[in-house]
C-alpha cells in the first residue's frame, strides 16, 4: 500500500467514525493495521471501535498491541488496563500498571488509585482490590 492508499484508506476509516459508522470504521482500522502492524495510533483507532461495537476481545487484542508498541506511553497502558479490567482478567490488568509503573510516568495510574483509595473508604471490595495493587506494586516479581 502506498503512502497516498494508507492516506486515503485512514481518512476513509476516520469518516466512517466521524459518522458513527463504527462497524466500517473498524474493518477500514483492522485493514491499516494488517497492512501497518507496526502502528500503534491504528490499533489504537481499532481497540476504539471495538470497544463502541462491544467487541471486548478485539479491544483487548488492539489496546495490548498499542501498548506494546508503545510502552512507555500511559494512556495505551491505561485503555489495555480498562480492556484487562472489562475482561475479568483483574491479575494481568495489575500486573500492566505495574508495568507501566516501572518503565514511565503513571499520572492517570496515580489519579485511577487516589479513586480507589477513596471508594476503598466505603467499599471492602475496593479496599481488596487497591490492596492487591498496592502489594504487587511493593512486590519484585513480575
């Protein structure tokens, strides 16, 4: 694919979104991203609408890809934690902010945990969770 296709094809998917046309804005993103794989801003646009489409699996699949890409960058580490979270998959999501913790700047991680600390006030369960995090960020496994 050439520059001016990539151009197109990205500014075609882009319309699809600006429409609301989410299922063709996410097959145009898919498309990108197997012809770009390399990409993060396109898995990115992907793991979006999939998660408009309520395709859990395929956000999962496109923000973890986004943050692999990119790991250093907070706000693919946080989707990929979200996308881990809606999953049920509450120890890899963990273990992803612990990631990012050690490799960049965790400013939304930071105000996600004040958040926690605060329903941690009136809630056992958030309390369990924040205690979970709190202890694996503490903790030198990975």
């Amino acid at each position: 694919m050439s520059k001016e296709d990539y151009a197109k094809q990205f500014e075609l998917a882009m319309e699809f979104r600006q429409q609301g046309n989410y299922k063709a804005a996410y097959e145009a993103f898919v498309e990108l991203a197997s012809q770009y794989p390399g990409r993060p801003e396109i898995h990115g646009m992907a793991g979006d609408m999939a998660k408009r489409l309520g395709l859990r699996d395929e956000v999962e699949k496109h923000f973890r890809i986004t943050s692999t890409l990119s790991p250093k960058k907070e706000l693919p580490s946080v989707l990929y934690f979200h996308a881990l979270m809606k999953n049920s998959k509450i120890r890899e999501a963990i273990l992803e902010l612990k990631r990012f913790y050690s490799v960049g700047e965790p400013k939304e991680y930071e105000l996600l945990l004040d958040d926690l600390r605060e329903g941690a006030k009136t809630s056992e369960a958030t309390s369990d969770f924040l205690e979970a995090i709190e202890a694996e960020l503490q903790s030198n496994d990975t």
